[in-house]
C-alpha cells in the first residue's frame, strides 16, 4: 500500500523558517521514518520542487519523491525534461514527476500569457516531454508548442524512464494521461467518483492506446485530531477558491457533494483508516495526502506515524 504526503503541509510555517529548504529535507526524514512510502512537493512561488525533491531522495535513502504538481505553464518541455531527468539520476530512480495545467485565469493574470487551447497545449506537452524522457531527442511542430533538440538530451543515470503523472478531473485530461503518461494525480474525486468514473476513464484510454495500466496517485486530505471543528473550518478555508471552479465543481456534483471540505477525513485514527481502505478498493493505487497541517504539530505527526503503518501493513 503506496502511502505519500505533500509537502509543504504549511506554507506560513515554512515562511517562518530558517532555510526552508533544510526545513522540507527534515520532514522527508520524518516521513521516511515514520514509513511513508514517498514525499510529494507542490510548486509555487518559493523554493522550486523539483530541484527541493533531487536534494531530498539524496539525502533520504528508500523514500519515493515527486511533484504534485508542477505547471506546465510557463516551462518548456525540453527545460521540464533537463530537470525531471536529473532528479530521477540524482534519486536513482525514485523520482515522479507529476504535472498540471494550472487554472486558467492565473496563467493570464500572473504570467501575462494569453493559453492556447488548453488540452491542446497539454497533449502536446506531453508528448513533447514522452519523447524526450524515452529518447532524449524531440521534434515536434505543434499547433501551440515547437519542440526541437539540436543535441542529445539523454542524461545518463535517468533510468528507469521519469514516470509522469497528470493533475487530473475531467474526461480531456484524464484521456491525456491515459494516452501520453503513466497515470494521473486526480484532485477532488472522492471514493465514489474514482470508482465509477475517474478509473474506468483513465484505464479505458490506456488500453486503447495500448498502455500499461495507469497509476492513480489520488490526492486526498485528512487529520488526526481531537479538534474536529479548527480543523474543518482551516480546511474550508484552504479548500474554498475550488468551490466553484469548473472542472472541479464537476468532480464534486459527481460525488454528490456541494463543500469540498466534505471529502476531508478530520476526527480519528479510525476515521482515517477508513478513508485510505475506501480510496484504495475505490481503485487508487497510491494516495498523496495534503493538509495534514491543518490541526496541531503533533496531531500531524500523528497523521503521518498512523499512515505510514496503514503503509506498511499493505
């Protein structure tokens, strides 16, 4: 059973530290202590989480590290490739990359970039950065992404092959993963929606384009916590600008539910025992977790011992 935690599980508490970076490689150790089975490192505006999750799987040895998730916007394919390739040698093999459109409005508002038709602009993405991953060359004259290499960008050590996964909600990205990466990160589909729709979706385009079978890195959230009510209302907060973003407003309307924080298993340790038993016979096949900071320090540290023994129980 593939358990992993994102980090950083809070922002404002890393802000306030010394080095952030030594702060994230601390809590890899934690984690790998406790028995996760792999870091997750989300991207924003600090540290760059490729580069935090090279430096974590060389100083932690037999932890997994990942991306959940880097934009494509604004990097280039053939860059996405320099870095993802040499984490994954940097690692020895233990690196995921794990990629997402970003929402629309940001990408116009923070990066000044007018997208291109986006599920367009992710399958060419893709299949610019597949060729690079698998061969080291590309050419690629797409109709929103020019990719051509003038030398060979194979970086030795990189192997096995970088896995990608894709952020994913809807049918046009779930195909996108299905058919041109090795799996997805779905975001906001509950137990219900990953059993009847997000799964069958993502295995159906696989097969057709003859695939092996994806992986589904659920991201899911949940604490150990006597304090049901802090917890829930920080994690209203936290989850409220996806209330009402369209795909994934359409994720929660499948699951039958109106708050996103209904997906969130606060309370105890069997509440979320049976959140991880329900995602997994749901069809995931490993899950990230994120705000587990959303009660106390040891109420997450709580969180991550219960679920790196749900992790090696398997």
């Amino acid at each position: 059973m593939r358990i992993g935690v994102a980090l950083p599980t809070d922002h404002t508490r890393l802000s306030r530290e010394a080095n952030s970076v030594d702060t994230l490689i601390g809590q890899v150790k934690e984690l790998a202590d406790a028995g996760l089975s792999a870091a997750w490192f989300t991207q924003r505006f600090d540290h760059d989480a490729i580069t935090v999750a090279a430096l974590a799987a060389r100083e932690v040895p037999g932890i997994d590290v990942g991306t959940a998730v880097v934009p494509i916007y604004p990097r280039h394919p053939i860059a996405l490739s320099m870095q993802a390739q040499t984490a994954q040698a940097a690692s020895h093999g233990r690196f995921t990359l794990g990629v997402g459109l970003s929402i629309k409005s940001f990408v116009e508002q923070v990066y000044g970039l007018a997208p291109h038709p986006r599920v367009r602009h992710l399958r060419e993405h893709l299949e610019a950065l597949g060729s690079l991953l698998e061969t080291g060359v590309v050419d690629l004259d797409g109709e929103t992404l020019v990719a051509r290499t003038s030398l060979p960008g194979s970086v030795p050590g990189a192997r096995p092959r970088v896995p990608v996964l894709v952020a994913a909600a809807g049918e046009q990205t779930l195909r996108a993963a299905g058919e041109l990466a090795d799996g997805a990160l779905p975001i906001l589909s509950g137990p219900r929606t990953l059993a009847e729709y997000t799964v069958p979706t993502i295995t159906r385009y696989a097969e057709a384009a003859g695939r092996p079978a994806p992986r589904v890195a659920v991201i899911v959230s949940g604490v150990v916590t006597a304090d049901v009510a802090g917890a829930r209302a920080r994690a209203e907060q936290n989850m409220a600008p996806y209330r009402n973003l369209p795909a994934y407003r359409a994720a929660l309307d499948r699951e039958g539910i109106d708050n996103p924080v209904d997906l969130v298993a606060i309370g105890d340790e069997e509440l979320l025992a049976a959140q991880v038993a329900a995602y997994f016979e749901a069809g995931a096949t490993e899950l990230v977790y994120t705000q587990t900071a959303i009660g106390s320090p040891e109420d997450e540290r709580r969180t991550w011992r219960l679920l790196g023994e749900l992790a090696r129980r398997g």
